[in-house]
C-alpha cells in the first residue's frame, strides 16, 4: 500500500479532506488487522455500511429526477450501477487499489474476491466523505465518478439482467419458462465453485459458472443468450 496522501487523495475525491484517519480506516479491509494488532483505527465495514445507504439514496434521487422510466425500469438502471464488478471498476480506476491495507494472502488474490474488496472500498470511501464533508460532498462524489456510467449502461443494454432477458425471449418464442440445475460443485465451503446449466424443457440452452449458485445461473443465461443467438 502507498501511504495516504491527502493532497493527492483530495485530488482524486474532489473535496477536501478534513479527517484524513476516515479516509485510512476506509482503506482497511477487517483482514489487515489480523496481521496488524496494533494498528490503532477500525477496519472498513462500518464505513462500508453506511456508505451503501448514502449511494443507494444518491443513486435512486438522480434517477427519479432525470429518468422518466417506470420504477421497473429505475430499479434495474440502479442495480447495474451499483452491482460490485462495476463499483470494483470503478475503484480501480480511481487507483484506490493502491491505498488498500489488507493480509498477505488477500493482497495476493486477484479474482472475484479482489472484486468485492474493491467495491467495499468504494462504499467506505463514500461514507467516509459523507461524514467529513457532508452529504452533497458524497453526492457529488457520486455524481462524478459512478452515475456518470449511467448512459454508456443504458446504451449497452447492460441493465438488463441476463436471466429475466432469457426468461422473456424463451416465454415469446417458446411458450415455457427456462429452468436451471446444479450440474458440479467443487471446493471448500469459503470457496466453492458452481457449475450449472440452463434448460429449455428438457434441452439444455447454455452452460455457466460462479462462486454461488444465483452468479452460476446468471452466466447460465448469458452463455444461453450467446449461443444460441437470441
């Protein structure tokens, strides 16, 4: 980890940094502690719960100010918004990966569980803002860096989520509702690895994988969506 600098950490947030032992303590995942007894600030999660809160109401005000969807609609444009692979984007673009404090063995991890420790980060980022420089300090925050991905998500189609995209073409064309089994699951119980395929009637569409059963079917559905052209 590069030592937190706050002129060079106000850069990057666009707001001025007041307690800068917030911004440290948002950059602490709970697994440096353990390695770092006398490591005198908390651990990110708490910053990480209250920063979820202040993004979501964030989120869901711009949203209903400037889109004139359906609430159907808003929730979906919401959750890809704030799902972790874009927030761990997000944070890494940002270079928050560079301020992180965490274990050995996590620094070394650079799958999914890197992912979510880098959306958390953002969160804890968040609500620490929130508390030093107040609420439209954070909403600017997120306004700038995450809701400014807004156009290129709806553009894309990316809100949409790859099982309800499948459930609605398959239902049109075919009259049933694809339906999904485990077909493996390997691992140990902190890191277990699903496979499962997905079915039309008796048919198998598609083929995926993931670290519990709801991610294994959703790459399922887009592996369905891919193969098969739909």
């Amino acid at each position: 980890m590069s030592s937190l600098d706050k002129q060079e950490l106000e850069k990057i947030l666009g707001v001025k940094v007041n307690n800068l032992d917030l911004y440290v303590s948002a950059f602490t995942h709970r697994s440096y502690l353990n390695e770092n007894r006398k490591f005198s600030l908390p651990h990110n999660e708490r910053l990480e719960f209250l920063g979820d809160a202040v993004l979501e109401l964030a989120a869901t005000e711009y949203l209903y100010k400037n889109y004139p969807h359906p609430e159907g609609e808003l929730t979906n444009f919401r959750s890809a918004l704030v799902n972790y692979k874009m927030l761990s984007d997000i944070s890494k673009k940002l270079g928050f990966e560079n301020f992180l404090q965490m274990s050995r063995g996590e620094a070394k991890d650079t799958g999914r569980a890197r992912q979510v420790i880098l959306a958390n980060c953002i969160e804890a980022v968040i609500g620490a803002v929130y508390l030093d420089a107040g609420y439209k300090a954070a909403e600017q925050f997120i306004i700038n860096e995450v809701l400014v991905e807004l156009p290129s998500i709806i553009a894309g189609g990316s809100y949409v989520d790859p099982k309800s995209k499948l459930q609605e073409i398959i239902q049109e064309k075919n009259g049933v509702t694809p339906t999904y089994g485990v077909v493996s699951e390997t691992g140990p119980d902190h890191n277990k690895v699903f496979v499962v395929a997905a079915y039309v009637g008796q048919t198998e569409v598609g083929r995926g994988t993931g670290p519990s059963k709801q991610e294994a079917e959703l790459s399922a559905a887009e592996d369905a969506l891919k193969k098969n052209q739909y």
